[in-house]
C-alpha cells in the first residue's frame, strides 16, 4: 500500500510504500532529503518497530481466485477458509458459490 506520510522537517507529502518501508527501505523527502525509514529515527519505540520487521518476515498466504459463475467477477479467498459445505459469496452481484 502506498501513503502519503507528511516530511517531520518540512511537512512536503512523502509516498512511501507501506510493504518497502516495513522491510527496511528508506524513503527521501523531494523538497529537503530528510529520509524516513525502519533504520532511521522515528517516534515508533524499539519495540513496535521489532514488531513490524517480525510482521514483514513472516509468510503471507497466497488468496486464490476464482470467477464467478453468475457475473464473471473476481472471487478471492483463503482456501484454508473454504470448508466443505460452506459458501463465498461475489462481491458484485452477491452470488453464492460453495463446495
């Protein structure tokens, strides 16, 4: 996810991608280079940032997708989610699909 996280020094508007940021890549503001980053001073305490670099090593599951057999649309889930006789419903048209 991409912010705009205001500079501490000069307030100009910093885009900074949320995922980098959190596995330790440091962003510069355009208008005076003070950078932002996992390694550089921040008001986070130790202990929150010890939280984020542990939460950006651990592995993300994977969503499969399936189509929607009504619209066409994009249905996305955890598979460990979809249990036998359960149902997913489409996001555009409310479709239920199950097992």
């Amino acid at each position: 996810m991409i912010n705009n996280i205001p500079c501490p020094s000069c307030a100009t508007p910093i885009l900074v991608n949320t995922e980098e940021f959190l596995k330790g890549t440091s962003f510069a503001c355009s208008n005076c280079d003070v950078k932002l980053g996992i390694e550089e001073k921040t008001d986070l305490d130790q202990e929150k940032l010890d939280l984020f670099k542990k939460f950006t090593k651990t592995k993300k599951e994977r969503m499969s997708v399936i189509p929607c057999p009504d619209c066409g649309a994009a249905i996305t889930f955890y598979e460990r989610d979809l249990k036998k006789g359960e149902t997913i419903s489409c996001s555009s048209c409310n479709a239920s699909v199950a097992l």
